[in-house]
C-alpha cells in the first residue's frame, strides 16, 4: 500500500509538473535570456488572455482545423490500417506510402500543399492529416496482423461469419494498439496544426505566438506555446478515459493476460 | 468390464479419417495416410511423440487445416470447414481476455445468434458443471490456467456438439490441477455421452481418461498402434492410477515409443 502511494500515477505527475514550473521560475528570474519570462509573469499574460477573450477566439480558429484533420485522420486512419491488416493487397498496396511518411520529415510537405492548395483551411487541415494518420495507419495495420492467432481459429471453430471474426474477434483483440495509435497520432496532429499556424498564415493560437514575439511580449508568447501544450495533453488524456470507458478495463492488466498466455 | 468391452465392436463411427495426409507449404509433411474410425460415445486419444502431428490431425477433423490428401467424415457428412457438430478445446485456452467468464462460455451461441437470455442460461448450467459457480463475471486474467481451461471446456459444451476435439487441453496446467482435471473429465464423459477425440502426449493421461488409444508414428505420422485400455472407470477415480491393468497398459505403451524418443 505504502508503495502503491508513493508510485501513484497522480502523485507523479503533480510532482514532475511542480518541478518543471520551480525550474522555469528559477530559469526566468536568473534570467538566462531576455526573452525567457518567469512562470508567474507568464501565468500573469495567460490570465489576461483569458480575461479579455483573445485566448478563447484563438483556440477556437485553431480548433477548426485541428478537430476536422484529426477526424478525418481517425476515421480514415482506422479504416484504412484495418483493412490493409486484413487485406494482404491493400497492405501491399498503402503500407509503403504510410511507412515512408512516418519515417519521412513530413512539415517539409508543407510549402506543396500551401502551393498546392492556398493559405486557407485546406491546407492546414491537410498538414494535420499528412502528421496524424500515418501512426495511427500503421498502429491499426499491425494491431490487426497481430491479433493472436488462437482467438482467430477459436472464432473459426466456433463458426464465426468474416464480419463478426472482424468485429467480434480482431477488432477488439487489436483495440489497445490501435488506441496506442490514437494517441500518437493525435498527439501529432496538435504538432501538425501549430506548424500550420506557423508556417502557412498566422491564425488562433500560432496568431499570438508569432505576433508575440514579434513585438517582444515574451510572457503571452510563453502562454499561448504553454497553453496549447497543456491542452494537447489534457486532449491525449481524455482519449485514455474514452477508451477505457468503452472498454472498461484496465489496460495492464490487458497486457498481463495476452503475455500470461503460453505461446 | 466384460460387458463394455463386447459392445465396443457394434458401436458406430461418429468420425471416420480416410487416407488423410498433410504437406505443409515447405515441404514439411506432418500426416501420412492416416485412416482412423472413432466410434460414438467414446474417448480416443491421439498419443505420439512432440511434433509427430497429433494437433495437425485434431485441426483437419475441426476442419481449421484442410488436408492435402484424403477426406474426413463426421456423423456421415464430408467435412469441408467447422461445423456446428464438432466444438473445439484448445491447448492455449483461447479465451476472448476482454470478456468475462459467462461472455466467453456463451461466445458459440452468440456467434450462432442465440438469444442473450437463452445463452447465458445455458452457458450457466455450463458454468456450473465445470466448477466455475460464482466466476460468472470474471475475466479470464483473473483466473488460474487450470481455471481458464475449464471456462473453454464449458464453451465447447454450450454450443452442445455431438464431437468434442480437444488438443492437450491440460498441457499448460500444473500437475495437480491436471490431475483433478482428469478425473472431473471422466464424469463429465460419463455424463455427456459425446464422442471425443483428446490430444495428449501424456500416456498416463491417455491411459487413464481413453476408452481407446491411437498412438501415431513419429513425422510423417502413421497410426502405430490402438490400444483399447482394459480398465474399468466406474470405480473411484484414485483406484484406477493403481490398477494393475491401468500400470501395464502404461508401460506396454511406454515400450513401444521409446525408440523414437532415443
């Protein structure tokens, strides 16, 4: 019990963010740079970023194509890994492309699709894509190959139809990679959505970190680049709640079954 | 005893292999010719050396391996894939791990579009009779080998087959367990009145559970010999690992693997 205290996973985080912020505010009242604020003088320009609105129209510009590249990126993602898992020629078919731009440092697609498609949201939401799904692609393809062969031939056994084998069976055997993926993937797409703002025009939240910095207000660059990290993470959170809500388990011990059984 | 050896000859094969052979792509053959009858209502083992095919065998009857030669015949029908009068135990359990123990026993009538009320009935009974009373909700990781293998024997028994296959069912069991195992498994024989075919390449284990014994050959298999065990199982269960005749047939089998273990 004693242990299980001290190893808690909440304990932890609350402790390793607590030690980020004391360095930081150490780091900003050295100061190691004239452009690196302190925490509370960043926490000060959040607050007022809050308070005067500019921070909620911001997120919500970069939510538009944040939310359609990532929906599009799951849907699609998950689709097309499952069946190049089930499908050997759609696997010979797509898995080169999506091994290629999970390897490949995809932001340097960026000025293509900006020529290709504008400075508008197209673009943006397709840069979220190109980041997103490949990971997600490639988590479903292998979550699926992998589906351990006894429950495969159990379903047989059992005469399953190829649809419930799919949807009975495999799915649900490869559902903690392919939500491993999901995580990954939307994690990536947050990255691709700030490099859009950045990159193509300046808007929501890439808006204030470029203009920020470019009138020298360290503190509300620090705050938007803060902030959008948090939400990042408290966005890959909640899709560890959904999938345990939709599966009700706990993922270890998922694991510790699948290893558990003899080979 | 006298009276159950004379009426072995008239019962009729539930399961009968015609010349079957099996070349795995590489070249590797595991089967070679194998012709077998299994008579209903019994249980006949398939012992062998590790590796000699017995599991290859169990699959092509399950029809999971299509044969490279020959055909198998189940209660008169050529097998061509699974079937709703066979059901399958399987050596590495193969439990469903994100489902409980009353969805996994119930999975054959789900997938057969039971009724959820209807299956979980049956899958209950089942439940019960393979000791698994008050599990009914857990999941399969919370359960000991010997445990799991006991839900995937209720599963096979729910979807009420006429031919059970089992490969090594106990294999990944610990010894005691296996024991206990053994001797819940010849009530159940008694009870169920099926024909099952069992993989073992335990010889105690096929001696003590078997009303006939088919010992394969070493790769490519050929049936070797059957020995049909002279041991009466009306008795108690502990008496038999001491009968003379359950020792013998032991060692007589024991006799003729050895070579192929040396």
């Amino acid at each position: 019990m004693m242990r299980e205290g001290l190893t808690h996973p909440l304990l932890l985080r609350v402790l390793s963010v607590a030690l980020v912020v004391g360095a930081w505010e150490y780091a900003g009242r050295v100061p190691i740079s004239p452009a690196f604020p302190t925490f509370q003088e960043t926490f000060a320009a959040f607050l007022e970023m809050v308070k005067d609105g500019t921070l909620a129209k911001a997120t919500w510009i970069t939510l538009k194509p944040l939310a359609l590249g990532l929906f599009t990126s799951v849907v699609f993602g998950v689709a097309i890994g499952t069946l190049m898992g089930l499908n050997r020629f759609a696997e010979w078919l797509g898995s080169p492309v999506f091994i290629i731009a999970q390897s490949a440092p995809l932001a340097a697609l960026i000025p293509i699709l900006t020529f290709a498609y504008g400075i508008g949201l197209t673009s943006k939401v397709l840069t979220v894509c190109i980041m997103a799904m490949p990971v997600i692609v490639l988590n479903s393809l292998n979550a699926v190959r992998h589906t351990p062969n006894s429950l495969v031939e159990m379903g047989r056994a059992f005469l399953a139809s190829r649809a419930k084998l799919v949807t009975k069976i495999i799915l649900p055997a490869a559902s903690p990679m392919i939500f491993a993926g999901l995580r990954l993937g939307c994690a990536a797409g947050f990255v691709g959505v700030i490099l859009a703002e950045l990159l193509i025009t300046p808007t929501g939240i890439g808006d204030i970190i470029t203009y920020n910095q470019s009138i020298a207000e360290y503190p509300k660059m620090y705050a938007a680049i803060a902030f959008i990290i948090v939400f990042s993470v408290l966005f890959i959170e909640a899709i560890e709640w959904l999938e345990r809500a939709l599966f009700g388990r706990n993922k270890g011990q998922f694991h510790a079954e699948r290893e558990t059984v003899p080979a | 005893m006298q009276n159950e050896k004379q009426s072995r000859p008239s019962t009729p094969a539930m399961v009968q292999v015609r010349g079957v052979s099996k070349v795995y792509e590489g070249g590797v053959e595991a089967l070679n010719g194998i012709t077998l009858e299994f008579p209903q209502g019994q249980l006949t083992s398939l012992l062998g050396p590790s590796g000699c095919g017995k599991t290859t065998l169990l699959k092509i009857i399950a029809g999971l391996i299509t044969p490279t030669a020959g055909e198998v015949h189940v209660d008169g029908k050529k097998v061509t894939g699974p079937g709703p009068e066979r059901a399958f135990v399987f050596q590495d359990f193969a439990l469903m791990p994100w489902a409980d123990v009353m969805r996994n026993v119930a999975f054959g009538l789900e997938l057969k579009g039971v009724k959820r009320s209807e299956r979980e009935a049956i899958a209950s009974k089942y439940i019960q009779a393979v000791g698994l009373k008050d599990f009914e909700r857990a999941h399969p990781h919370e359960l000991s080998g010997g445990m799991r293998q006991r839900v995937g024997l209720a599963r096979a028994l729910a979807v009420n087959a006429k031919v059970l296959l089992m490969d090594e069912p106990f294999s990944a069991v610990d010894e005691q367990t296996r024991r206990k195992f053994q001797e819940d498994l010849l009530q159940l024989i008694d009870r169920e009145r099926k024909t099952f075919i069992f993989v073992t390449h335990s010889i105690e284990e096929a001696v003590y559970v078997s009303d006939r014994v088919v010992l394969l050959s070493r790769r490519p298999s050929r049936v070797s010999a059957i020995i049909e065990p002279d041991i009466s199982r009306q008795d108690d269960p502990d008496k038999i690992r001491r009968d003379p005749a359950y020792l013998d047939t032991v060692e007589n089998i024991w006799q003729g693997l050895k070579h192929y273990v040396e």
